[in-house]
C-alpha cells in the first residue's frame, strides 16, 4: 500500500490517541474483530480524507457525526460521493445514536458486512495512488 503524505498520516495517528468520546464507544465493539470476524480499522486514510472507521475487506466506512456536521452538509455529501466512486458504502451515525442506541447502530453495520460480499485484494499501483495506509 502507498503511503499518505506525511502531514495526513500525522494527523491520522493524531485522531487514534484523541478520539471523542463516541469514537472510542463504537470502537470497542468494532475492534478485534467482533463483528463477524472482520477487520476494522480507526482514522484511515482514503484519498485526501480521514475516515472513521473502515472494513477494507467489504469496503464499508462508518462515520460518527457530532453536532458540528450539520453546518457541513455540502462537504460531507462530496466526501461521501468521493468515497462511494472509490467503491465505498458509508454509514454514518450521530453520536446520539451511538451512546443511545448502540444496539441498533451494530446491527446496521452487522447488515451492511452481511450484504456486501468481501472484495478479493487487488495489487496496488506504485507511484502517487487515491488510497494510501495511514500508520
């Protein structure tokens, strides 16, 4: 996998030691594989963005909107069209949901693995790509 820019990858790790709280509560029950054994991962980097969380093996990302999301709805629907042309489905949550009803937000994800099929690994191209590993 190609390596994100220095300045992404930074504040990628940056993100992964400051998680809000609603982060960590979702990624407790996403971590270790817990839901059907499948991979996630915290603050990736897709593109030019960061995403929340991401299964890369069915190509889902979960994203956790707090209040301050309702002032960026333009950019968040061209973040969400970006990532879906990369092959990605997003769900997003509101932190209400997730400390409220955290039941119901898993067994959304859990559906969402269920009805998307695992994509096979493809050799990545060397060079300046859109999809870079965050460390």
């Amino acid at each position: 996998m190609e390596k994100s820019e220095p300045l992404m990858r930074d504040r990628a790790r940056e993100l992964r030691k400051t998680q809000t709280d609603t982060e960590l509560k979702l990624w407790q029950a996403l971590k270790q594989r817990q839901i059907q054994g499948v991979k996630f991962r915290r603050q990736y980097c897709i593109g030019y963005y960061i995403v929340d969380f991401v299964c890369l093996s069915h190509r889902i990302i979960i994203e956790v909107d707090g209040s301050q999301h309702s002032e960026k709805v333009e950019y968040d629907l061209i973040r969400t069209e970006f990532l879906s042309k990369m092959g990605y489905q997003v769900l997003r949550f509101w932190n209400n949901e997730v400390f409220q009803n955290l039941e119901a937000v898993l067994e959304s994800i859990n559906n969402a693995v269920t009805m998307t099929a695992p994509t096979p690994s493809l050799p990545r191209k060397r060079g300046r790509g859109l999809e870079f590993q965050c460390t």
